[in-house]
C-alpha cells in the first residue's frame, strides 16, 4: 500500500472510530462541562438546524447521519469534525456564513427526532440582538434596512421603529438571516446584528 492511501485509511479508521464514540460517550457523560472536548459548539450566531431538542441532550440523540445536511439546498448545516470532541458529526449552522432559510426540509428527514417535526413560525433556533453601539442606522450614521428587508417575518419579528429596526421575540426564528445580511462586521465575525441561541438550554429550542 502507498503512503497516500496508508494515510487515508488510517484518518478514515479516526473518523469512523470518532463517529461511534462520541454519542456513546454523550449518552453516559453529562455535557455540562464547558472546556475541551466537552465544549459545546453552540454560542453567538453558532446554531443547531430548526427543531434542535436541547442542547444538553443533543450529542446522546443524534447518531450523526448527516441527512440534514445532505437535505439542506443551501448548504447551511456544516457537519462538526473530529476537533470538536464528542460533538463531532453533529450539525452546526454558521449564521454569518450561510443562514437558514427555514425551508424546514431537515426536520423532515432527522431520523431520530433530534430536529423534531416543527412548522416554520415555530421555529426558535435563537434571538437576534441589535447592537445599537455598533448597527449604522441607530447610531445615526446611515439609513440601512437590510436586517428589515431579508427577514422572512418582517413587520412581526423585525419592525422599524423611527426607521430602525426592532426585533420582537415573540417572532424572531433566529434564522441569522438577518445576520448575513448585515453588511457591518466587528471583532471574531459578529456583525451589529447577532443570534443567541437563549432557548438551545432550557428545551425550548424550535
Ligand atoms: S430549514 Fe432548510 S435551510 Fe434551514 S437548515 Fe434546515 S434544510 Fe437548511
Ligand atoms: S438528521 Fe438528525 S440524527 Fe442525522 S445528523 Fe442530522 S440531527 Fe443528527
Ligand atoms: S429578525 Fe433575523 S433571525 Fe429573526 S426571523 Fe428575522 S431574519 Fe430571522
């Protein structure tokens, strides 16, 4: 055997190896803990697809298919990689790569019930947050409306309040559309408009 193919097969064993360990392990070890292997994935403008059970049980239920993120016609669910421990092979959504457009195919297809069966304006995959500090039109600069013209909930869960936007939880999916559309960047990717994943902990996750 050549060194290329020595090399791809011993980082396929890794990969397989990965893939059947880590929900074993997920099933039997809390993941609570908040470092290293442990640490979960999910943060600012870091989701799980629409329907997402909590996030403390989420590693034991998902057997890391990937018909999600075969399914999803934009390509908006990243498969998560070895490095990310025993969330590896889980689905992440990047907001201010690519969002979700709430096609709600995914949930169609999870095996398992980790997405469950939800309709589109159940969806709470987070909160979007404005940053007054930094978003243009509230701090005067510029008239900018993107966020409001991109959100598939306008008018209910961004409105413009005086011309700037305003998010209403009780109808923001948290999509990160909004997010990718915001054309003002900041410090590690955050832009003047970001989703927290505020449900992901307390079950509440749609
Ligand atoms: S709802 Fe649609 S766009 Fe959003 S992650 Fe699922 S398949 Fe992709
Ligand atoms: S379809 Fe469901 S079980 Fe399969 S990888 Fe996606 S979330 Fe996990
Ligand atoms: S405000 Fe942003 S995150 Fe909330 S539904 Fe509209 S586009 Fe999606």
């Amino acid at each position: 055997m050549d060194d290329f193919n020595l090399e791809f097969f011993k980082k396929r064993r890794e990969i397989i190896k990965t893939l059947i360990i880590s929900p074993l392990i997920s099933l039997f070890y809390p993941v609570h803990a908040s470092s290293g292997i442990l640490s979960s994935p999910i943060g600012t403008n870091r989701l799980r697809p629409p329907g997402a059970v909590s996030e403390e049980i989420f590693a034991g239920k998902c057997i890391r298919c990937g018909r999600c993120v075969e399914v999803c016609p934009y390509k908006s669910i990243i498969q998560l990689d070895i490095k990310n421990g025993v969330y590896a092979g889980t689905p992440l959504i990047i907001a201010e790569n690519i969002p979700c457009y709430l096609c709600m195919k995914c949930v169609e297809v999870c095996p398992t019930g980790t997405l469950r069966k939800i309709k589109q304006e159940e969806t709470r995959m987070g909160l979007a947050v404005i940053n007054k500090h930094v978003c243009v039109t509230w701090k005067g600069e510029t008239i900018c409306r993107t966020c409001y013209n991109v959100c598939l909930f306008k008018d209910k869960a961004i409105r413009l309040d005086e011309l700037r936007p305003v998010i209403d939880e009780k109808f923001c999916a948290g999509c990160g559309l909004c997010v990718h559309g915001c054309p003002v960047s900041y410090k590690d990717n955050l832009k003047a408009i970001n989703i927290e994943p505020i449900y992901s902990q307390n079950g509440k996750s749609e």
